[in-house]
C-alpha cells in the first residue's frame, strides 16, 4: 500500500512540473510566431482610470474608455511598457484584471489615428496545461489502458482535423467520407481498447452498422421535415462563404460523426462480454451466445442514450433558455427548426445506438463461428441455450 502511495505522489508531482513546462513551451511556442501587425499579447500592469464615452449612442451600446499601462510580450515593442486607452463596451463582461495577460487589438484609421481594443484573455498556455493535466492523471490512474486510450483519441482527432474536416472544405461529399472517418476512427480506437486481435472486425462492423444506421434514419428525417442544414449561425455563415457546399449532407455527416463514441462503447461492451463468454466455455450454443451479446447490449443501452442526448441537449442549452424567455410554450419549441435539429441528432443517434447491438451481436457469432473457434471446440449451432 506504501509503495502504490509512494508511487501516485512521485506521479503527480512529475505531472505538475510536466504541466509547467508544456504550458511555458507552448507560450514561447505561440509567441515566437506571432506575427500580425494588429495585435500583440499584453499584460495589464495597471487599471489607471475609466470614463463613459456615450456619446448620445443606445443605452445597449454605451462604450467606455479605460486607461491601462501595459506590458507588451512580444511584437515591435516587446517587453516595453506604455500607457493607452482602450474603447470597449460599458456592459463587457470581460473583467480587466492587473498582472493577467490579454490579446490588445489596434486599429488604424485613414486619417492616422488608432483605437485600441482589449478582445479576450490569453489564455492557451493555461488550456495547454490543463490537457496535460487531464491526459497525466488518466495515465497515471488506468495505466497502460489509459494511455493507450489517449492514443486512440490523438490519433482520432488528427485524422479528423488533418482529412476530414479539410477534404469536406474542399468541397468532396460529407456523407460518403464520414462513413469512411467512422470506420477509421472505430479501427484505431478498437485497436488500442481492444485486447485481442482476432476480435478486432467485431466491434468495427457493429460501429459502422450503427453509424449508417443513424445516417439514413436522419436522411429521412431531413426530407420529411424538410431541414435545410441553415438551422444555425454557423451554417448559415459557411453556405455564405461556400455556396456550393451540401449543408444537408454535413449534418448528416455531423450526425455519424457525432454518435461514434457512443455506439463504439456499445460495439466494444458487447463484443467483450460475447468474447468472455465465449473463453469461459467455447462450446457455447451460438444462440445462448447471440442473446448475451444482445442482453448486454440492453443494458448498456439506457445509459448510453442518456449521455448522447444530454449531450447534445447541453451543446445547445443557450439557445433552448433564449427561446424560453422569449415565451415559447412547449409546442413552439418542437417546431423550432434549431431545437428539431437538435432532436434529429438525438434520434438519430439512439436509432444508431439501437442497430450496434444486433449488428454488433450477429458479427460477433458469426466471426467466433468462423474464425476464433478451435477445431475441436466448435459451437454447437443448436438453439439450447
């Protein structure tokens, strides 16, 4: 017990001076190619004064100046101090906090002048060190397990911004790759969860199965509730900008996308409970074997949908509380085209959620009929169970 908690504490305080270091690495990384002329990374060393500057302008959109002296981090005046003044709204709800640092953006005008404006705070160094955070303490608490899971995600993520997201801005059809990202993603991930190799196809078949089973059911859905994909301020920018791009075909993309993690943990569950059984007696009825992997499924079933369709309620929880203020009975929120977007992915998710299971199931039978199973210890292909 000594040594696991001698261990743990030598882990963690290697994570903390890890984290620091991550996190100074990836400022001076930052920095040393920060090259805009209309910016600069600046600590506040003093709030010296503020004054209202209305100028007869909306209560709504009442300004205000703030006088500060600052530290610049880098650019033409890196490590110099000045004092300025910045216009920002009076009702900001971005707090000016001495010894923090923010990203100072300068305007300048025809005539010379130039306006300084505060845009958020600088704060990736901190986002940096709380991943690796993150990352340490799964690694330190699943072990080998965890980092491996941590690989699969890394990996995930950067097939998903380094090919899909660039192949569906260069205009290539969102449907068609996001069943190719879906089985890809599901073979890295299983490859690094799944112990076994010779189970490895079980888990994949049933994600893909899953993930196609939610694109058509959200196909369907698109047509007979005649969803454009416009539905959000973000599509409606990008169809703004890329025209010809099919906003209906990256919904249903984001839909498959969307539930991978959620069947693949089905997917994976079913095929480890059918390949447990199936060591602890090889000589399983495949039936008694196609109905564990379906009860385990049920099971996983319930809390499974819970995460997806809390999720995707949370991911647009301020605008179902703005519609709500604005009066909208219950009725009126299911008409939304934003909310009934919002239920087409959960339903097309749980859809997708519910075809795992057998799908997940059937392979797993067929594939530990055919090609697990020893030559003497063959399944019996009765229907006692």
């Amino acid at each position: 017990m000594k040594k696991i908690g001698s261990y743990v504490v030598i882990s963690v305080l290697f994570l903390l001076i890890l984290v620091w270091g991550t996190s100074r690495l990836a400022d001076h990384y930052v920095l040393s190619r920060w090259h805009t002329d209309d910016s600069a990374v600046v600590i506040i060393e003093k709030v010296l004064g503020i004054k209202s500057d209305s100028g007869g302008q909306d209560e709504d959109w009442e300004s205000e100046r703030v006088t500060l002296r600052i530290l610049y981090r880098n650019g033409l005046k890196e490590g110099t101090a000045e004092e300025l003044e910045i216009v920002r709204l009076k009702d900001s709800r971005l707090l000016l906090m001495e010894g923090e640092e923010y990203l100072l953006l300068y305007d300048v005008f025809d005539d010379g002048t130039v306006q300084y404006s505060i845009s958020d705070r600088y704060r990736l160094p901190a986002v940096v060190g709380f991943i690796m955070f993150a990352c340490g303490m799964l690694a330190i608490i699943a072990g080998k397990s965890g980092i491996k899971a941590l690989a699969g995600l890394f990996l995930s993520l950067l097939f998903l911004l380094g090919w899909f997201v660039p192949r569906l801005a260069s205009g290539y059809p969102p449907v068609p790759f996001a069943i190719f990202t879906v089985a890809f993603i599901s073979l890295i991930t299983v490859v690094f969860v799944v112990r076994k190799k010779e189970l490895w196809p079980i888990p994949c078949i049933g994600a893909v199965g899953g993930a196609l089973g939610a694109s058509v059911t959200g196909w369907v859905m698109v047509r007979l509730w005649q969803l454009t994909g416009l539905e959000s301020d973000s599509a409606a920018l990008l169809s703004s900008t890329s025209p010809d791009m099919s906003l209906q075909g990256l919904l249903l993309a984001a839909v498959m996308v969307g539930a991978i993690g959620a069947v693949l943990d089905v997917a994976v569950s079913v095929t480890s409970s059918m390949s447990e059984l199936y060591e602890y007696d090889p000589c399983i009825p495949l039936k008694r074997l196609w109905k564990a992997g379906l009860n385990v499924g049920r099971d996983v079933l319930g809390s499974m949908i819970n995460t997806l369709i809390l999720a995707y309620l949370g991911s647009s929880l301020p605008f179902v509380v703005l519609i709500a203020t604005e009066g909208a009975d219950f009725i009126g929120l299911l008409n939304d085209p934003h909310i009934a977007q919002e239920i087409l992915r959960s339903v097309s998710g749980t859809v997708g959620l519910l075809l795992t299971i057998p799908v997940t199931a059937a392979a797993g039978t067929w594939w530990i009929r055919y090609c697990c199973c020893p030559e003497n210890k063959e399944p019996r292909d009765g229907l006692a169970d």
